[in-house]
C-alpha cells in the first residue's frame, strides 16, 4: 500500500468520524457552535457524504429536511429541531410559527438532484418507496420556486435575502444590500464572531443589512407574494438559477420514472423557459454568466465561482463554453487552488473572508462535475485535484485561501468531509 492510500484511508476515516460527531440523531449540523441547526443546502451535500458508507442515513438527512417544509412548498434555510443559544439570529428573530421552527426564506434547491442521485445508487427502482415519498414534497419545492420567486416569468431564481444564496457576503449582493437600510434594526449580539476568527466573516455593517431584513420579512408574516413584491434586495442569483435548471432535470428523471406524464410536461416547459432565460445572465465582455439586480436591472458583472455553474446546469452555445472555459483557464493560472469564489483582482477580493474570494469544495465539486459532463475532462481534474490538495495540506475547513491553502472559518466542517468522501477520496475516484 502506498503512503498516498494509507493517507487517504486515514482522511477517509476523519471525514466518516466528522459527520458522525456533527450528527445530532437524523440530521446533521455543518459545524457544532457556529452553526449548530440543520441547514437546508447544507444537509442535501452531507447526504452524499453518508451514502458512502451509511444510506440508510443519507435519505433520513434528506427526510428530516423535507419533514420541515411549509405548507406553501417552502424548504427553509434553516430547522431549529433543537435550542441553542450560541447562535444568532435564532427562531425567536425568524419568528415563522412553523412546526418544527425555521427561518422564513430558503436555500440552493440541491435536494432533487441529491435525491436522484441516492435513488441511482439504490438501483434506481421506479417502486423505490423512499424516492416515492421524497418526490411529491420537492415538486412542491419546486413549483414554490417557480410561483413565488420567477417575477419575470423567464425561468430565473430570485433571493429576497442574501442567506438565501448560500454564498452570503459575495460581492454580488453589495448593491443591493446598499439599497437595504438598517436604521431601525435593535442592537443585537453576533455569536459568528465567538466561534471562528471575525477575518473570515462578513462585516458588522454587513450583518445589521442581514437582520434588517429578517424584520423586514417578519413584519409581513413571512407572506411570499409580499416578501418577493416589496423586499428592498432582490437579485436573480445565478448560483441559485443553476442549480434550479440542473434540479428541475433531475426532478424530470424522477417524474419520468414514475410515468407522471403530467409533470414531465410541466418540467420540459420549465427548463425550456429556463435555459432561454439565462441569457439574461450572460455577460459578453466578461464572457461568464452573471447575477442581476432585479431592482435596478443592473448586472452584477463580476465573475464568481457560480458564473462555472452553466455546464452543471446544461446551458449555454459553443460560443459561450469557449469563453467560459477561456475564463477558467486564466484563474487557473491566477491561483494555486480552483475555483476562487470571487476572481482575484475583484474590488474587495480577499482570499479568506468567507464569499468573497476562498474556495468552498460544494461549489468546486457542481463545477468539476458540469465539466465532466461536458467532456472537460481536464479542467474538471484539476478542480478535484485541487479540492483534494487542499483537505490533504489543511483538513476539513468550511474553506480554504485560493492563494495559499490555508482552511478557514470553522474546521471539521460536515459537508467538506461529506465531498471528500462522495467525490475525492482514491474510493470514490
Ligand atoms: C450564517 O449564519 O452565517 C449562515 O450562513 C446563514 O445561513
């Protein structure tokens, strides 16, 4: 055996024992302290972690989810199945009513695409009773989406909060988080800054927008159709867009195995609608695929790691592939470690401040996997080799310095270990 596979064995073992430490009996928190509830993206990447070695395990992660969702078809960013003080802003902020408690907007819609893929692994059985009782609840997700959060009926995704991206402080949302005045907002204490050094995490200034505009949801008791008229930040987020087309596709699949011919039509319309939409996003002098405020209609014009999300979501003209492709190839010579989530050179990049330029092994495991589908065989190698370099030089960390490798923000980090195991790891390769 070499000293590469007994290294690997042994990362293997640390990235098992992180998720079974991180869980908290049917679902698992991304890092006890710091975020010590179950979240929503979060939990749909750790299932893929557990289906290495525990599927039993992997679907209840996405059971309990769904066990959360709203009446209207909300899956919310966060449950709080259980208290914990250290942690701010916590249900009583949300103030949703919901049983069990949650915050009031949602996540990345990666649980249909998840699903398949435990449903693949199981056989793919059409009679599968778990994918079964999984599916009606992420058409509800789904069309959710499609009701509430496509304004301009093209197929496009917008957030109403910033959380609602994932990608919390990305330089995207600082115009629209300008917009958002936190004047009223009452002094609150921050628990992000006692867990992990306040260098990596968004700004004080930052965070009061943030809560500013929990109030503001919460002043209108949550109402979808008010929340996404009025909220003062509202941005089609193009991360957030792919991974709806790329989830719709996968929903098809599973609408398409069960012979639920009315769906299937329902879903081929919607990713019709869709792949013509993201045009909207496209950005020719930057030659990748941008967010775009939806209030003012201005691009947002900088490239992130989700601008790479189109081959996972299975758009964009030879033309555009190029570029993108192009454009990838630069930052791989600008950077030791791909994908910086915002480029080098950006105002206000910065390697280790959460958003805005470190590397986040979820979002370089979505890109590796576009470019494999479309025959970027060595782009998507590099991107893994550098996921791996990266768990290998530093550990488990919520992410990594693009520049220097260095983890950053909270270490033993659930769902860097759940993409070491699904996709890095020599067993999964
Ligand atoms: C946080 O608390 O920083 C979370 O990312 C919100 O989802």
């Amino acid at each position: 055996m070499t000293s590469m596979s007994h290294a690997h064995r042994h990362l293997d073992d640390t990235a098992r024992n992180i998720l079974r430490r991180n869980d908290r009996g049917g679902y698992t928190v991304p890092r006890p302290g710091l975020y010590p509830f179950q979240w929503n993206w979060d939990s749909a990447f750790v299932a893929l972690g557990f289906a290495t070695f525990d599927m039993d395990r992997a679907w209840q992660e996405l059971e309990t989810l769904l066990s959360g969702q709203w009446a209207d078809g909300m899956i919310p960013h966060i449950l709080f199945h259980r208290d914990d003080e250290g942690y701010f802003p916590g249900p009583d902020v949300w103030a949703s009513g919901t049983r069990p408690r949650s915050s009031g907007i949602t996540q990345p819609p990666v649980a249909a695409t998840v699903v398949r893929e435990l449903w693949q692994r199981d056989g793919a059985d059409p009679a599968h009773p778990r994918m079964r009782a999984l599916y009606p609840k992420l058409l509800a997700s789904h069309r959710w989406f499609h009701r509430y959060r496509d304004p301009l009926h093209n197929g496009l995704v917008m957030a109403v909060h910033n959380w609602e991206t994932g990608r919390d402080n990305s330089a995207e949302w600082d115009a629209a988080l300008a917009r958002v005045s936190a004047r009223d907002v009452r002094p609150f204490q921050r628990r992000d800054t006692s867990h992990v050094d306040i260098a990596f995490r968004p700004t004080q200034a930052e965070y009061e927008r943030y809560v500013a505009l929990i109030e503001f949801g919460r002043a209108r008791g949550w109402d979808p159709v008010r929340v996404a008229a009025e909220s003062p930040f509202r941005v089609v987020d193009v991360g957030m867009t792919m991974i709806m087309l790329r989830a719709n596709r996968d929903l098809l699949a599973l609408a398409r195995a069960l012979d639920d011919q009315q769906v299937v039509q329902e879903l081929r319309t919607r990713i019709a609608l869709s792949e013509q939409g993201c045009d909207w996003l496209w950005n020719e002098d930057l030659g990748v695929h941008c967010s775009r405020d939806l209030v003012d209609g201005r691009p947002a014009a900088l490239v992130t790691s989700a601008s790479f999300l189109g081959f996972f979501a299975g758009i964009g003209s030879p033309a555009q592939h190029a570029r993108l492709l192009e454009r990838l190839a630069a930052l791989a010579d600008s950077v030791p470690y791909l994908v910086p989530s915002l480029a080098p050179g950006s105002r206000t990049y910065d390697p280790l401040r959460y958003w805005r330029g470190p590397v986040w092994l979820v979002m370089n495991a979505l890109i590796a996997r576009g470019l494999d589908e479309a025959a970027e065989t060595a782009l998507a190698n590099r991107i893994r080799g550098d996921s791996r370099a990266l768990v290998e030089r530093s550990g488990f960390w919520e992410h990594f310095s693009p520049e220097t490798g260095q983890g950053c923000g909270g270490d033993q980090f659930s769902w860097t270990a759940a993409m070491w195991l699904n996709d890095l790891t020599s067993a999964s390769t």
